[in-house]
C-alpha cells in the first residue's frame, strides 16, 4: 500500500509539473521586440513548449517538464539560445541586429511586419525576405508563434494546426512546397478559431497570396516541376 502511494505520489507531481519562465526582449535602442519566438528546450535541445513575445516585448513560457534552454528567434535579428540555470525570471535580453538574413542584406524596410487584426496575427510576406525563401513551407517555419517538428507544423501552445490557401483547406502537404514563397501576400495565424470551425481546431493558419493584375489570386509556378 505504501509503495502504491509512493508511486501516485511521483505520477501526481509529474503530472502537475510547470516550469514559468519570463522576461523582455528588447533591440539595441532599448526598443520592445513584438512577435519573437521564445522556445523553451531541454539539455538537447528539443522542443518542450513556445510562446511569442507581446507588443511590449514581455514574455511567458510555460513548460510542462524542465527546461534547459530558451531560444529566441526574430527575422532581422542574431538568434541567441541562454541557459535558464534554474532560473523562471531570465530578466531583459538584448538582441543584436544582424547584417543579412536568409541570404538577404538586411534591410529595415524589407523586414516582415507582424501584427495583430481582429483574431489573427499577421504577418506581412509580399516584398519582405520571407518572399524569397523558397516556398510556403519555409515560409511558415519563420512565422511568429509556429514551429515545425519533423514534417508537421505545430503553433504553440495549440497543436498541428488547420491550413488554408486562399480559403480552401490544405488537404495534401505537397501543396506548400509548389507555393513559391513570392507568391505569398501574408500568412494569417488564429490561436482561438471560435464557432466557425469545428471544435477539435485549436488553430488555424490562412495564407493569402498575392493578386496579379489581369487574373485572380497568383498561380505557383512549381506545379509544373511536379
């Protein structure tokens, strides 16, 4: 009986296990950072849970076993992984521009734009450096709050998410890799989907592509390689 209870003992604090850690990212103006991903890893670097910074550069992460590590990511910007040293408040962390990004010279005004419209963060795709990564599937990689584990994209907190291209739901992955990422207007993330989807769908991402002149929505021009 006593071994029995040991044993509950362990699974229950397991189970109700949370590890809080906060902070701010700010820019070498001492300006907030918005829309950084802070990823919370353990001691080989794997993915536990993930959050991204607020308008004001705070963030919280909540990871459900111990974290090693924290990542911070931000187009534009050097990544930096820290040591967390048992630590939950990890202060105010600096990041340093960089002079390219994704092959690009960095440019202010070719940076994505991310922010927030109704229920959906935006980002901002067409003429930035995210329009000449390759494809969709690169371009969702660099998306503020996804992150991509194996071959399935995972939004924080939420799960694989529903896709959609221009309103129609993503049924085969290939399709991702025939968008050219210059094709792309803006990618449209939604963490609380609401009653318009089904209640299983914890998130949703809603890619837009550009429109050009004489014809409707832009065409991938991958699809005759495949």
């Amino acid at each position: 009986m006593k071994l029995v209870l040991v044993l509950l003992s362990a699974l229950l604090s397991v189970a109700t296990y949370a590890q809080t850690l906060t902070g701010k990212i700010i820019d070498q103006q001492n300006q907030p950072v918005p829309f950084a991903n802070i990823l919370a890893l353990d001691a080989d670097s794997v993915f536990i849970s993930g959050n991204v910074s607020a308008e004001d550069g705070t963030f919280q992460v909540t990871a459900t076993k111990q974290a090693t590590l924290l990542k911070i990511s931000y187009i534009g910007y050097q990544e930096q992984i820290l040591p967390i040293q048992n630590k939950t408040d990890m202060g105010i962390i600096q990041l340093q521009e960089e002079a390219t990004a994704l092959g690009e010279i960095v440019i202010k005004g070719s940076l994505p734009v991310t922010k927030i419209k109704g229920d959906a963060m935006v980002t901002s795709i067409e003429n930035t450096v995210l329009s000449k990564v390759g494809s969709a599937n690169d371009v969702l990689q660099k998306i503020p709050g996804v992150t991509k584990d194996d071959d399935a994209f995972n939004v924080f907190g939420k799960g694989e998410p529903l896709i959609y291209i221009n309103g129609r739901e993503v049924m085969n992955k290939e399709e991702l890799e025939r968008l050219n990422s210059d094709e792309i207007k803006n990618v449209e993330l939604i963490t609380n989907p609401g009653s318009k989807y089904d209640a299983t769908v914890k998130a949703v991402i809603r890619i837009q592509t550009v429109k050009r002149k004489g014809d409707g929505f832009g065409i991938d021009l991958r699809s005759s390689y495949y």
